[in-house]
C-alpha cells in the first residue's frame, strides 16, 4: 500500500518537476530490502519488460530514491552506492555508439548481467512467498507439548533450551557488570579460600534441596569476588563435563538468567567422590 | 506366526499411536522398529499409512504427516488460530528478509554468506544470524578456499517448520517462475526481431516515462 501511494507522489512530482517542490514535502518513502528490491519494485511498477530496462528512467529513479533517503537522514548503505554506480555504468555504456570497426552486429547487451541477477533474485522472492505461505510451525499448526521427555516432566518449566558455552560467557558477564557497579570491586585484598572443590560442592549442596536453581543464585549470600566468578565458572564447566548438571537457558521468558539443573539424584555424595589435581 | 501378526495389529496400531504423540522428533520407521522389534518393517509401514489416512483431511484436528524422514503428528493447520488463543500467543513471524534468505539457503545449500549476499544485493549477516538463533538453518561446513568461510545450510528444525519431508519437497524453481520468465524472454527477442522498428517507437508511447 505505501509502495504505490509513493509511487504515485513521485509521478506527480515528475509531472510539475519545475515548481520547485520542497523536498519535506516527499517523507512516504516505502522501505525496501535492499536496491535489488527496489529497482524489481520500480519494474513491475512501471510495467517494464524485464528484458528491455530503460535504463534512463530506472536510473534516474533510482538516483532520486537515494537522494530522498540522504534527506531523511536514513543510512544509505554501501550497496545502494554500489548498485548506482552499476546503473551509471550501464547508462554510459549504452549510450556509446557501436564501434563501426567491429564486426560482430552487436556486442553484449551492458544490461544482461543486472538483467540475470534481477531474474534471479525475483525467483528467490517467489519462492520466500511459497515458504511465506505453506503452513508453518507455531504460527498454523503445533506439536504436542514435549512433557514426555522425563527430564522435563521431573522439573520446572518447559520452553529451555541446552544453554552453549557463550551462554554461560554471558550470565557471567551479566554477574560481573552488577559487580562493577560496586567500588569495592577494585579494592579487593583479602582472598578467600577457594578451591573447585569447595564450589563443587557448594553448588552441590544447592541442588540437592533443589533440582534447578539460576546462575545469580550461586552467587547469593557470598562476598562476590573475581575469584569466586572464575572459580564458580570453572566449577560449572567441569561439573556439566562430568554430567553432573546441565545448563538451560530460557527461551522466551524475559528473565534470561541461566538456570543449573541436577542430572544425578545423588549429587553430593557424587561431588564428593571427585578427585582433583587441582 | 501370521495369524498372531494379524491379531496383534489393533494393538500395534495403538502402540504406534501412543509412540508418535510421545515422540518429540518426527518419528522414522527405524526407530519404531527398535521398539516394535519382533514387528515386520511392511507392517509398520502398512500401519503408519493407514493412520497417516486416517490423521488427515478438515474432519480431524490432529494430523499425521511426513516432517524430516519421519513422521510426526501435529494440529491440523485450520486451527492455528484457535490454538494461539489458548496460548495467548502471537505467530512467530519472520521478516520478508528473513524468509528471502532463508529461501536462497534452502534452493543454493551448502553456501556460503557472500553467496546470499550476491543474490540479494545486501549484506546478509544479520539475517543469517537471526536464522541461526530461530535453528532454521546451520553452519555445516567450511569452504575450502581463502579465508575458510562458513557454509550454510538448513536443520531438520526448517523442515519441521515448515511440514515438510524433505529438502527436495520444496517446490522446484526451474519448472515454474523462472521457466515463465525465459520463455518470455524467448517470446519478447522474436517480437523485437520480427517487429519493424516503427512498431517499437510506436509502443513507447505507453511508457510512463514520457515527459
């Protein structure tokens, strides 16, 4: 809808060009997805043969089109700078004279490569409508709710995924930065005696009241130290290497902390049976 | 050993239909297989059309369909809208980009982002990337070339997004829009070989370019 309406305003610029019309007037630009977007848009429009490009006209409008995107201050991307400079190309090559020396009747036609990835590219546009429009998961039809899986059934909410190592990156950044916030942070001397195992075992001794408790949990109660987030991260990756816990993090809910679940019943007695070198 | 399998199929048939709504991926006839051992593969293929015949059509609100090699049971599409109310949810929408991108990944895979950029004429890493979270599609590889870029393609996550068996169930691109296209190409260069110029000036008369 607000493609043609524009579309029509700048046809009647174009009419009464002369009579200066002040450019603030032209703030209905219809967002593109990129140049290629725009030039198929303009074609279609205009009812152009795809294989006959004016390429005068197409240029011209395209040029104008930046113009107003400068105006409004939108960011013109490298590509549109790119494809203008194409359109001119073009231009320039059509309006040499063919070379009376060669032979040949006439020599490539300067817009057939834009021409092949102009096709191309609508083909692809087809064929997002034709995945646009084929029922789709969530939006038309749904699954059973995965309660089957014991794992889910046994604790908490659904809609988790296995949390990455970039996840748990991000819950300990998430600790550090309310830390920083602190003016202690920097005048930390006293260290505390930690060692992985104890934090195992804390973290143990958690879950065994518990089948789940978030990342901030483990920090609650405790003088957050550097030390302490290193050795809790350090504690979370090896239990999660050895199967004690799994990490989810939620999928949807705004509350994104990272969430610890237990993957053995017995935790502590198996925390304690660790052995370190550390 | 017939007459058992003959009277033991109402009960296979039940098993099947407890294992598919159980199931969290779509289930393949091998996995069934593994539950059902002492069950003959046909049998467990005859029983999975049967229900895939009965699991269909606007009278049923659940389907069973083919998704990823496999098969899944899943609401009927007509109702999705009736589903989002009980959740109070809206439709996971995907951005025209997003869709078209998505669209090239599926048709070009393996391929790399420079590949996607090229067709769209935009710097498509965002758009990739977005499609990555969503699971709709991966990094499956690197090219061996300068820089060893990432290859992209899609998951079983899209196939199951999308309802469909396969990759190669997508519709096909050269027997449709493409092939309309070339033919008119085809049809505009004889027009414009046979048509005395006079004709062509004439037309351009119709153009809204004039001024």
């Amino acid at each position: 809808m607000t493609t043609s309406s524009s579309a029509d305003a700048a046809a009647k610029t174009d009419g009464k060009k002369e009579k200066s019309v002040p450019p603030e007037l032209s703030l209905d630009l219809p967002a593109y997805r990129g140049p290629m977007d725009m030039l198929l848009d303009l074609i279609q429009k205009h009812e152009i043969d795809i294989f006959d490009i004016p390429i005068e006209m197409i240029t011209r409008r395209y040029l104008e089109y930046v113009d107003q995107m400068k105006e409004l201050d939108l960011q013109v991307g490298g590509e549109w700078l790119e494809m203008a400079a194409t359109l001119v190309y073009i231009k320039s090559k059509m309006l040499l004279p063919d070379d009376p020396d060669d032979d040949d009747d006439e020599g490539p036609d300067p817009r057939d490569e834009l021409v092949r990835r102009l096709i191309e590219y609508q083909v692809f546009q087809w064929a997002a409508e034709q995945l646009h429009e084929r029922p789709q998961l969530r939006r038309d039809f749904f699954m059973a709710a995965p309660k089957a899986l014991h794992e889910r059934e046994q604790v908490g909410p659904p809609q988790l995924r296995q949390a990455s190592l970039f996840d748990l990156v991000d819950a300990l950044k998430r600790v550090i930065e309310e830390q920083e916030e602190e003016p202690e942070w920097v005048y930390e001397i006293t260290r505390e005696k930690l060692t992985l195992r104890g934090v195992i075992l804390e973290i143990a001794a958690l879950l065994a009241d518990r089948p789940r408790v978030s990342f901030t949990e483990l920090f609650a109660g405790t003088d957050l130290s550097r030390h302490r987030i290193v050795t809790t991260f350090l504690a979370l990756l090896e239990m999660t290497r050895i199967n004690m816990i799994r990490l989810f993090q939620p999928r949807l809910s705004d509350d994104n902390d990272l969430l610890i679940e237990r993957a053995v019943i017995d935790i502590v007695e198996v925390s304690q049976t660790l052995e370190f070198d550390i | 050993m017939e007459s058992t399998e003959l009277m033991e199929k109402p009960q296979i048939r039940a098993i099947i239909e407890a294992l598919l709504l159980a199931a969290e991926d779509p289930l393949t006839i091998d996995r069934l297989a593994t539950v059902l051992p002492d069950v003959a593969p046909e049998i467990l293929r005859d029983t999975l059309a049967s229900l895939e015949l009965e699991f269909a059509g606007p009278g049923r609100g659940i389907h069973l369909v083919r998704i990823a090699g496999g098969y899944q049971l899943r609401t009927n599409p007509e109702f999705g809208g009736h589903i989002r109310t009980l959740f109070e949810s809206k439709p996971v929408r995907l951005s025209r980009a997003a869709m078209e991108t998505l669209a090239i990944v599926a048709y070009r895979q393996p391929l790399t982002r420079a590949e996607a950029d090229e067709v769209r004429g935009v710097n498509c890493s965002g758009v990739l990337k977005t499609l990555q979270e969503y699971e709709l599609i991966d990094v499956i590889g690197q090219l061996d070339d300068i820089g060893k870029p990432n290859l992209y393609g899609t998951t079983d996550r899209f196939l199951e997004f999308f309802g469909l068996e396969g990759i190669g169930d997508l519709p096909t691109l050269e027997s449709s829009e493409l092939e309309a296209l070339i033919e008119m190409h085809d049809v505009a260069e004889e027009v414009s070989e046979e048509a005395p110029e006079e004709d062509s000036v004439e037309d351009s008369d119709d153009e809204p370019t004039t001024e």
